[in-house]
C-alpha cells in the first residue's frame, strides 16, 4: 500500500520518481519493529534511541520519511485504528511548514485514493497545519464568524494549491458557517472530491475536533500542551468522536455539537448531525510517529526553549495511553557533527545515525561521490584589514555590477529581436526579457 501511494504520488513530478534508492528502503524497514511495536510488543528500542536519518539536501530524506508515515497509517488503519492522530511532522521555522505542506498533501492525498479503492476501513487521511495566530488564527471567535460570513476567507489563508486527489490547480477557499470551518475545495469537474471539502484543516481548534492524520507543525507549538486543555486531545484524550463536529472531552466542543453538550451533562447520544456518534475509548489513539525535520536548525535558544516540552509531551502521551511506549522518534538532518549530544539534550535519548559511517569521508554501503556532477559552487569572500560591514558592501556592489551588465545584455539582445520581429508583425515585451 505504501509503494502503490509513493508511486502515485511520484507520477505527478518534473522527473517522476519510480524506484526507491537503497537507503531509503532500508530506513523505512529498519523503523517498522518499533511502529509495530504498539501491538506487537516490539517497542522497547522506541524508549531509549532518536533516529537520526543523515543523508546531503536533494538526497532524498523527505521521501524516505515520508514514505514511512504512509506506512504508519496504513497500519494504524488495517490494526483497528480508525481516526485520530497518527503522526506529528515538525519544523523549526515557518517558511519550512509552509515548503513542505504541499508535498505532505500530495502524498496523503494520493495515500487516500488507495485506501479508498482498497475499502479500508477509518477516517479519511487528513492533514492539519499548526503554526500559530500569526500565520493562520488559533480559532474563529464570533467577531470572525460574522467577518468570514460577510467578506469571505482572506486568500492569503489558502495553504494547498493543488488538489491532493486530482493534482488540478483549482483549489479554492469557502467559509462553512454552520461548522465556524474554514475549507479548501477543488473546483475541477473533474474531481473525485466533487467540489466537498478537502481533509486540510487551518484553525487550531479544527485540529482539535476533528483530529487530522498527519500534524505539520512548528517545534514551538508544543507549548500549547501547558496552555490549552484541548491540545491533548490531539494525543488521544478523547471520549467521543462525531464525523460532523469532531473530536470532545468533557463537553470540550458542547458549543458546536450537541453530543458533546449531551456527555457533559452526563447523557449519551448516538446520532448527530445525521452521523453515527462514536463513543470511546479508542483504539490506540496518541500519535505514535514524531518526525522533526531540518533537525540541525535545532540549536542555541530554540532547541533550548523546545527541550522543555520534549519530554513533557512523551510522558503526557505514556499517561494518556496508559503506559503506551509514545511515539518512535525519528530525526532528519543534513549535517551531523554533534548529533547524539543533540539528541539527548533534546529528548534525552541516544542518537543513532543512519546511514552509519562508511570507511572513507565520502563513500558508503549506501552513496559514493559522483565527481562529474557539479552540484553547487560556493564562493566565500575573505576581507582582509576590513571590517565585516565594509566588506559584505563591496561584495553586493560587485554582484550587483554582474546582474546589471547581464540585464543590459538581455535588454539589447530584446531591442534587436525586437526590430526583427517587427517585420513580421509581432513584437517582444520587456516583461519577457528573462
């Protein structure tokens, strides 16, 4: 199932994927006794070692991870775990979520369209972004709700582009009022979603209720489990499951489902909104794979800041899942120096680095240098008897001299296309010119 989704997901690229390279088949099989492990008593090893999957950028890291959360919820699927949380995709900035959301949705997309034509049971696969106020809001108040209403969602809150079911370029965004949910949607006829909502939710708190598949976040809104009550619903704290108004605890979401009001108030109800209640508790609920990417961007403050809340949020899933071993760490880093003492001032964990050292600095089972291939020239400048500021001056002076001669080549190369094409009719825009 797990080759058939990357396949598909591969299809649609400038060069299309259609084979694995060796280690990210290795890495992916190497980690399935501790994912199994949850059901299988094979997770020991999960307690006390961080992953670390090393490989240069352009690799194939995000691949190889990524193949390994479709497997995880393949998984969780045909083993009884129907809905909740199955993996946490975390980034230390900003700018990384956002590159890699519509690669993650892609493949979650095309992981449900062979779930679907496989009839396996659950919840759709489902994509969730938690990032902060800042970038999209944590809820819809009702000052929101009656703006939204009016005006419509702001476009700078669309976060998928592509539609993960037909690859079409048509997504657009819509405000369901009756459910205060924002709603991506693809607008090709040809769709299989028939214009419904795509499964990517925005708002924090529609992360709350209706518990997407895959997180991808940012390292700092771990905080959120000392701040918001709902935050552990995300690692399974749930006693109901309502397809129309999601996930409550305690009456968690009683303002917008009514058999969550109804478990509040000590009553019970099997049917809302026109869909089947389900009632807990369920079936291996807390997420049990946890990815931080970009792991070498973790250091200094950040890293410090994180730390605190690491092994907080392993100790609270272990509780919540009743002595479950957690989830089984992996990290993703394209450089390497110092990565165990990262990893236990992080987790607390030993770091395990795979690929492992080959016997030469640039061979391994697993890779050799290519030197016909030029990948990236870099230029370092060195300012000698000058200060920092003096020198990164003269050095964009230069820089910038290259491009403008290079522009005024590109203008009189236009000028005498231009004049030739004149004769014919036709002419050349300077917008064209690069």
């Amino acid at each position: 199932l797990m080759n058939l989704a990357m396949q598909r997901a591969g299809q649609h690229r400038a060069r299309p994927i259609i084979d694995w390279h060796l280690f990210q088949l290795v890495f992916i099989v190497s980690r399935l006794p501790e994912l199994a492990g949850g059901t299988r008593g094979l997770g020991e090893a999960a307690q006390t070692r961080l992953s670390i999957l090393w490989f240069p950028a352009g690799g194939g890291k995000t691949e190889a991870f990524l193949g390994l959360i479709v497997w995880n919820l393949f998984f969780d699927r045909l083993t009884g775990k129907h809905l909740g949380v199955s993996a946490f995709l975390r980034y230390p900035l900003r700018l990384l979520t956002y590159q890699q959301l519509q690669r993650v949705s892609w493949v979650l997309g095309q992981a449900e369209e062979v779930r679907l034509s496989h009839d396996i049971p659950g919840q759709p696969f489902s994509l969730g972004y938690y990032v902060g106020q800042s970038t999209t809001p944590n809820r819809i108040n009702d000052r929101d709700h009656r703006r939204l209403r009016q005006d419509g969602v702001p476009a700078n809150w669309q976060r998928v582009f592509r539609c993960p079911s037909c690859a079409s370029r048509s997504v657009g965004l819509r405000y369901n009022h009756d459910l205060r949910l924002v709603e991506h949607y693809c607008q090709s006829a040809g769709c299989r979603t028939g214009g419904g909502r795509l499964q990517v939710y925005i708002v924090d708190d529609d992360l709350y209720r209706y518990l997407p598949t895959v997180i991808v976040s940012t390292v700092d809104k771990l905080a959120q489990v000392g701040q918001n009550r709902r935050f552990s619903q995300l690692f399974g704290r749930c006693e109901l499951f309502c397809p129309v108004h999601g996930a409550a605890f305690r009456g968690s979401n009683r303002y917008m489902c009514p058999a969550s009001a109804a478990a509040a108030d000590g009553s019970r109800i099997e049917e809302c909104g026109g869909a089947t209640v389900l009632w807990g508790p369920f079936e291996r609920a807390a997420p049990s794979l946890h990815v931080q990417d970009e792991m070498h961007l973790m250091r200094e403050g950040l890293a410090t800041f994180d730390s605190h809340y690491e092994t907080t949020a392993l100790e609270l899933q272990r509780s919540i899942a009743d002595g479950s071993t957690g989830w089984s760490l992996i990290g993703a880093t394209a450089t390497i120096e110092g990565y165990r003492a990262q990893a236990n001032h992080l987790y607390l964990r030993d770091g395990v680095r795979f690929p492992a050292p080959g016997p030469e600095a640039y061979t391994s089972f697993y890779y050799e240098t290519d030197d016909a291939l030029l990948g990236r020239l870099y230029v370092g400048v060195l300012g000698v008897g000058r200060t920092h500021t003096p020198s990164v001056a003269r050095a964009i002076a230069l820089l910038y001299q290259i491009v403008d001669g290079i522009r005024r080549g590109a203008t009189r190369d236009l000028e005498a296309a231009n004049e030739y094409l004149n004769l014919a009719g036709a002419s050349l825009d300077r917008s064209s010119s690069g």
